[in-house]
C-alpha cells in the first residue's frame, strides 16, 4: 500500500492488494534501505511497495503463539523423521535422561565422577546438618534429605553438575514461615508434619509449572531481585547463627535485624567464652580455607573439606574435655539407619493446610530459582542445553518422592563463582556427569547406617560456623555494584529486596522483590520509550538525536520512533506523548525561525503488536494531525500490525503517501511531492 497506492489511486484498495502482480517483500530495518540514493529523483522512483502479510486463519495464528508461549525451545524437535521405534527410545530418554548416558558411561568418567561425589559428600554432610537446624528440623532430617533427593534428580535431571540437597535461604523461609504459627519446640509432631506437607505441595507446584510449561512464571523474580534477597537472606542467616557462636541459650526466633540485634546485646549474660573463643576459631579456619580455594582455585578441596574437618575436630575436642565443656550444646544422639517412611505424617486436614501450602509454594519458588539458575550456568559453561520446565519437573518430583521418605525442601545450590556450595565444589571437583550425585548419596547412605553415633559430640557453634562460611557467598556486592553502574532501576529493585527482608521480613522482602519486578515490568509497559530521530548525513539511515551528535533533523519533518507494541496499557499515554513532541516541535521551530512542520513520522519498527486500543489511538492520532494540517505517515509496519489496521478499516486513511517500508523512503518521496503544491 502506502507509496504504491499513490500511482494507482483510481484503484480500488482491496482489488489491488489482492492482485496476483502485487508482490511481497520483507521489511527491512533502516539501516538495511537503500544507503546509495542520493538524489531525491532517483529514490522517488525505488520507492518499494508496502504489503499485507499473507492470509493466516485464525487456527494457524493461535497455533503458532500458543507454540511460542509454551514451546519456545521446540522440545520435540528431536522427534522429527525417526521412526516410532526409534521415537519409543527418544521419549524414555527424555523422561528419563540418566538413558541417554548411562550406556555410554566409561571408567574414566567414573573416576572423576568418584571423585567429586566424596568431595561434595564431606561438604554435604556437615551442611544437611546444619541447614536442618537452619529449618528448625532434627539434624538428622538434612542427612535425609541429602539421601533421596539426589537419586530421583540422577534419574529425572538433565545438568551434569549440579548438587542437590538442602539449601539456606529455603530452610531459612520454612523455619520461619512454620515457626510462625506453630512453634517446633512446643509442637515438634506438628511442626514436622507441616515441613513435610510443605515439601509436598513444593513439588507438586514445580512439577506442575513444567508439565503445563509455565516456568515463564518464576521469570518475574528478576536477577537484580534476586541478589538483593539472597544478599539479605545472607546477612539474616549469619546474624541468626550468633547464637550458636556465642553460646546464647534464650534467642528470639525473628528473623529481622532489629529484633536479632536486640537479643543478642540483651543477652550479654549468657555469652559463654569458651563457645566464643572455639567458634570464632573455626570460623576463621573455615574462611581462610575458602579464601585459599577463590585465590588458587586448583586447591577447591581445602574449602570442600574444611567442613567436615571442623566437624570431626570439634567433636573430638568437645569429648576429649566433656567434663570441663559441660555447658557448650551439642547435636546429642542421631539415630541410625536409613530414611523412615512419612506419607502417614502428611498434613492434610486442619487449620494449618493453609499455611503449609503457602509455605510450599514460596519455598517451591525459591527452590526452583536456585535450581534452575545453577542447571542453566553450568550448561552454558560446557555448551550443553537444560530444558528448564523437564528441570522443574524433575525438582518437582525430587521433593514429592522426598517428602515420603522424611525429607524437606531440597534443590541445587544457588551458583556465584566464590560460593561455598554443593554444585561449585562438584564442578571444580571435575564432575562429568550427574552420577557424582549418585556417589554423594552412597557416602551419605554409609554415614546414616554406621557413623551416626560419632556425630553425637558436635557442637552447635561448629554448625554456626559451617552455615555463615555457606552464606558469605550470597553477598554478592560485586554484582550490586554493576547493577549500579548499568541499571539504576535494576540497583533499587535490588535495594528495596535487601532492605525489605533485613528489616521487615523474609516474606515480605520476597514479596517486594517479586512486586518490584512487576512494577518494572508494568513501568517499561505503560511508559514506553520515544525518541525523535535524525538523518545520519550522506546517508539514508536515521538514528537518534541523543544517541548521535552527527544525526541532523530533517526541515519539515518529526520523526518518531516507538519502541515498544501499542496496547491498552499504553496507547492513551503513547496519543499524548506523541502530540506533546509535536507541540515541542512547533515551538523550537517558532523560536529558531525554521521552515514549519508539515509531515510527521513514525517509526513502526519495534511495534510488535497492537491491540483493539492502539487501533483506537492511531485513529484519533491520525485526526488530530489533520486537524493541525500536519501529515502522519506509519513506516515499516510489521505483518500483525498491519494486518489488524486493514481488519479495522484504519489503513483507508492512509491511503494517500501515508505508509513506507522506510523512513528515508517516506521523507524522500513526501519532500518530492511537495515541491509540485502550488
């Protein structure tokens, strides 16, 4: 249309679209037009004809977005010309991925996977512990879930190196969310029936998310809020392991600073120097050990086994000298022998449901971040895909199948690259494949069925230690500080989750964080950005004013560029921005006695979509430039775009020089025809 319909106005519209002679080109950016025009005459005469895109049904357009909503990676491509024998093995390898390498598995992959499943296994078993306690659960409950877990992920997972377990910032959203309403000294039956229901409806929610292919959802927690909340989730963690560092027998249970600060000066009396002088001790040991791992990362053992070596030290020197330690706490007696069935411990009836499916769903959230994050980082490391909704539904029913054998909330380690985590250690351990969870898991089985009783003796600060050595890598301010210097709306969204669990709660910061994206999301939505374009000179490509000091205005013309799809949320602010460059335009005309403005232009290039609203908004747009005596012409409209202006009849107004496939085209051929007014 457009430029065509001007040599052939006698015409009727639709007949000439849909003329066999009428043919269709794609839409080029800017840029790409035709940089070699140099005269307006010879231009003038390239002008490219503006088309329709071809027909589609209706059918066809729901079935291509419903595809790109819910099937963006195309997972059955690998279906595609294979026989159905051949599909039948597809389908169980992609069920069950442990298939598709296991009948390639080689004793050289079996050594490194040896290795790095007892490197993560000394780590693992110190840290289930003390991330047991971080949830207010029986120590025992994190070994546990350092058992089950891996075994289901080996089998349902698709990442070769990830590490899964408990985790501190979801033990700590659980031990606070139960404690809450039912406190785990008081009710301990109770409180433990609510963990495991949690972690039942957390696996049902993830699995859930990746069979209807809906992990689109936990986009909405953006990076920049995740750094603030876990950095605040840090800082909260470690606060709440002075108790155990300093001996502190009454705590308060809260987990904001205020409070935590309160009942650590107000409990100055109960401060026991012994457990001081040995848990800052152990701190120490444990924080030069990582030092030493980030700075010569050949030495990632040192930070993997200084925890257990702290564990076993700590418990030797606490029985050696039981009789002069008598007030340091200890874990006290673990029971041995494999994980006890649960399903008769689930919670399904009473006032409480409701707050183990909150419970469930928040942690399940967290969880799949952490997990998700972790697969994605390692497989873009070794250049190999994680399909993240099959991610989900193997966490998913990780924590379901958990969750029956005594088991809580469990994924893979949140990843930085100085982080003192299950999946870090196991990369640089030099994991091939996710089997060194296999491994990890018969280290575990063998703890659980004869060491039990050596860990009788260890003590709480050592734990304390072990969890604030976890944690420090959470603090990621590297990572706040280029937010800063790339995104200062990115640096709040990060500030306001920090802040907001710091000093109100962990609920809320998460819910600030969550909200924070959202009211970005929505800001970037209804406040699109416009910008005024110039011509760069000697060419026929326009870029912005601001952007660059050589482009020039063209006399006569406004060109606009909208950066974003027209829609309810935005057409009315779009209507007024626009008329307000216009109104802007005139009077820096006015004041630098320039030639008046005939014709303004906007670039369509970045306008994905348009709904019944932005139909609406380029009527009234088109009106109210008519009404000024000033021409609109749309360039570069996209297929759906256009088409749904044609569907509305809106098209018809243009049909006089009113639609281009560029804008050097439309200044061009608009310039050359005013010189024939008279």
């Amino acid at each position: 249309m457009g430029t065509s319909l001007n040599r052939v106005e006698e015409e009727d519209y639709s007949s000439y679209t849909n003329s066999s002679d009428f043919i269709s080109i794609s839409l080029e950016d800017n840029n790409n037009t035709t940089k070699t025009a140099t005269s307006t005459s010879k231009s003038s005469s390239e002008l490219h004809p503006v088309c329709l895109p071809p027909h589609v049904t209706t059918w066809q357009k729901l079935n291509h977005r419903l595809r790109e909503i819910f099937f963006p990676d195309d997972p059955l491509h690998i279906f595609k010309d294979q026989s159905w024998r051949r599909k039948l093995v597809l389908a169980f390898q992609y069920v069950f991925p442990i298939l598709r390498w296991a009948p390639h598995y080689s004793l050289s992959l079996f050594r490194s996977d040896l290795i790095a499943g007892l490197t993560i296994a000394s780590l693992a078993i110190p840290q289930g512990i003390s991330y047991a306690k971080l949830a207010n659960l029986q120590p025992i409950i994190g070994l546990y879930s350092s058992f089950v877990p891996p075994i289901v992920y080996s089998v349902l997972g698709s990442s070769r190196h990830i590490g899964i377990g408990p985790v501190s910032v979801a033990s700590l959203v659980m031990g606070t969310m139960l404690d809450g309403e039912v406190s785990h000294s008081n009710k301990k039956d109770l409180y433990l029936e609510l963990a495991f229901t949690s972690t039942l409806f957390a696996g049902l929610f993830q699995a859930s998310l990746g069979i209807f292919r809906l992990g689109f959802i936990i986009d909405f927690l953006s990076k920049a809020t995740l750094i603030g909340f876990m950095a605040g989730a840090a800082v909260i963690v470690s606060l709440q392991q002075l108790k155990g560092l300093l001996g502190i027998t009454h705590f308060t249970s809260d987990m904001e600073l205020i409070p935590v600060l309160e009942s650590v000066f107000n409990s100055i009396k109960e401060w026991k120097w012994e457990t001081i002088v040995m848990g800052f001790c152990f701190l120490i040991f444990l924080l030069v050990a990582r030092f030493i791992s980030t700075r010569k990362p050949r030495l990632f053992w040192v930070s993997a086994a200084a925890p257990l070596t702290s564990v076993i030290l700590s418990s030797l020197l606490i029985f050696l000298l039981k009789s002069k330690l008598k007030h340091v706490s200890i874990i006290g007696h673990l029971p041995k022998g494999v994980n006890p069935t649960s399903e008769n411990k689930l919670y399904f009836h009473g006032p409480h449901l409701q707050l183990a499916i909150k419970t469930g769903i928040i942690t399940g959230i967290l969880s799949l971040t952490e997990g998700i994050a972790v697969g994605r980082t390692f497989a873009s490391l070794h250049n190999y895909q994680v399909d993240g909704n099959k991610e989900m539904i193997a966490i998913g029913f990780m924590n379901i199948v958990g969750c029956c054998f005594s088991c809580y909330v469990t994924t893979g380690n949140y990843f930085f690259k100085w982080s003192f985590s299950r999946s870090a250690v196991n990369y640089n351990a030099g994991a091939k494949t996710i089997f060194s969870n296999i491994v990890m898991a018969a280290t575990v089985l063998v703890t659980l069925l004869f060491l039990m009783p050596l860990f009788h003796y260890t003590p709480d600060f050592v734990l304390a230690a072990i969890i604030i050595t976890a944690v420090v890598g959470l603090v990621d301010y590297k990572a706040a500080l280029r937010l800063w210097k790339l995104d200062k709306l990115d640096f709040v969204a990060c500030c306001c989750s920090f802040f907001g669990v710091l000093f109100i709660s962990v609920q809320i910061g998460l819910a600030i964080a969550v909200g924070v994206s959202v009211f970005k999301i929505i800001l970037h939505v209804t406040r699109p950005n416009t910008v005024v374009l110039g011509n760069i000179p000697g060419t026929q490509i326009f870029r912005s004013l601001n952007h660059y000091e050589n482009a020039t205005r063209v006399p006569s013309f406004l060109i606009l560029s909208i950066e974003s799809p027209i829609f309810f949320a935005n057409s009315l602010y779009l209507q007024e921005r626009i008329s307000r460059w216009v109104r802007g335009e005139e009077n820096r005309i006015r004041e630098n006695n320039e030639s008046a403005l005939k014709c303004v232009i906007l670039d369509m290039t970045a306008v994905t979509a348009i709904d019944t609203s932005g139909i609406d908004a380029i009527s009234e747009l088109k009106k109210n430039m008519d009404k000024r005596s000033l021409q609109l012409a749309l360039v570069n409209l996209v297929g759906t775009v256009m088409e749904k202006l044609h569907q509305s009849k809106t098209l018809d107004s243009f049909r006089s020089k009113g639609l281009y496939l560029t804008v050097g085209e439309a200044v061009d051929d608009l310039s050359s025809s005013w010189k024939h007014w008279p």
